[in-house]
C-alpha cells in the first residue's frame, strides 16, 4: 500500500466534496420524503440501505482482522466506534423502516463507491499508516479521545432518535405528511442529518485523523444541502405553521 497513493485519493475526495456540496444544491437526491423517479429505476427502501452500507460494515472488519490491527486495543476500540455506526444502520434501520418507500439505484451504488473509498481512507490510516506511537492505550485517557467518544455517542443517540421520531409520524394506513417533532428536531429540520454530522466529528476527534476529518467534511457537503431541501419542502406544504418554528436546517443556531 502506497503513502503517495493514499494521499492523491485523499486530495482527490476533498476536491470532491466541494464539487458535491455544489452540485446537490442543485440536483436533489430524490429518496425519502425528497423521492423522485428522475433518478432512474428504484428498489425497496430496506434493500437499498443493506446493500449500500452493509459492504462497509463487512470490508472494514475484514480489512481490520486481515491487518490483525485486533492486537491493538486502542485501534479496536475505534474500530468499533466506526462498526457500530455502520451495523445499526445495515443490519438495525433498515429493518424499522415503516412504508413501501424506494430509493433510485443510482444513489445506492454511488453511496456504495464513496462508502467503500471512506473504508479505504480511514481503515488504511488506522491500520497502516498511523505513527505506531500515537494509538497506544494512554491515547484512551486523551482528552481528545475522551472528548471524540461523547460527542460520537451524543450525536449517533440523536441519530437512532430522530429516525424513530420520524417512523413514528404516521398511525398504520397513513399517507399523511407531518412536522416532525421533539428531540433535536426543535431546533433543525434535520436532526437525524445533525445527529448523523455530529457522529463524525465526534469520530475526527477521537482519532485526531485527516481522514476522519474529511469523513465529517463528506458528511456535511452530503447531507447539508438534502437538509436544505428537505427545509424548503417543509416550508412549502406546511407554510407559517412550518416557518414559525424558527428551527435551522441542520446546526442548531447556526445553519
């Protein structure tokens, strides 16, 4: 595996996200309640979402025990962090979907590609290329360890919850649309976006890693600008009953 390499891809995806950023602004990725068929042909929702994530879920482990990165507790434990994101929501979320919603293939296999170059980023940072004595077991007592694991766990618990405010909108045989309500959901139209955003901060800061760090820059140029038009769809079937509650889009007080 090749230093020079891994950093061209590295320098490639930030000069990506930016273009990304950009260009969802403009072109909406239509799943969810931004679902549109000029994506192309769709799936079901729950397989959708198993065959994007789960190949993360998978490579990464295998990536872990092919390196044997196991014999090192400090890895592992952020290993995990990063696994347990990915497990919840191949092997948990998609199953608690409620509906017969679709999602365009097209944004399944381009979410698979970025998942499995992310997998390549941070795992090789992780497991490869990382100084061998920055990830001993007193990086476990650093502040910055401490600090990335709360904020990890802080924004993945607003992320699992802002997903059940949203299952739980509609009574069985609903079509209705509705404000979300409670939770973050008070202060952004997209808490499970913010939930999501925070994750992978809280992930940079426990790995103290440019790779982390330009996960949650993916993230963010990802899911803002859908945040966005999920705000202004919102704005537009609900109107002053929508606006009136003065939330964000996707960080609180700020954006």
């Amino acid at each position: 595996m090749n230093i020079h390499t891994y950093y061209i891809v590295m320098i490639a995806m930030s000069i990506l996200a930016v273009i990304v950023f950009i260009a969802l602004h403009h072109f909406k990725a239509g799943y969810g309640y931004l679902r549109s068929s000029n994506w192309g042909p769709m799936i079901s929702n729950k397989l959708g979402w198993v065959l994007m994530e789960l190949p993360v879920f998978i490579s990464m482990l295998v990536f872990f025990l092919y390196t044997e990165s196991y014999r090192n507790l400090t890895v592992s434990i952020m290993t995990g962090f990063f696994l347990l994101h990915y497990f919840q929501r191949s092997l948990i979320f998609p199953f608690l979907m409620k509906g017969k919603s679709k999602i365009p293939v097209a944004i399944v296999a381009m979410g698979v590609t970025f998942n499995l170059v992310n997998v390549y980023m941070i795992g090789s940072w992780l497991f490869v290329f990382a100084p061998k004595e920055m990830y001993t077991t007193e990086w476990l007592t650093d502040l910055r360890f401490i600090i990335g694991s709360l904020v990890f766990i802080f924004g993945m618990v607003v992320n699992i919850h802002s997903d059940y405010i949203i299952r739980h909108l509609r009574k069985p045989g609903d079509t209705a649309h509705y404000i979300p309500m409670g939770g973050m959901f008070k202060y952004v139209s997209s808490a499970n976006y913010y939930g999501e955003i925070t994750e992978w901060l809280g992930f940079a800061i426990l790995t103290w890693s440019l790779p982390g760090a330009l996960f949650c820059i993916w993230t963010f140029a990802n899911l803002a600008p859908r945040a966005f038009s999920l705000y202004d769809k919102y704005a537009e079937e609900f109107g002053e009953e929508f606006t009136s509650l003065h939330r964000k889009k996707v960080l609180p007080f700020i954006y």
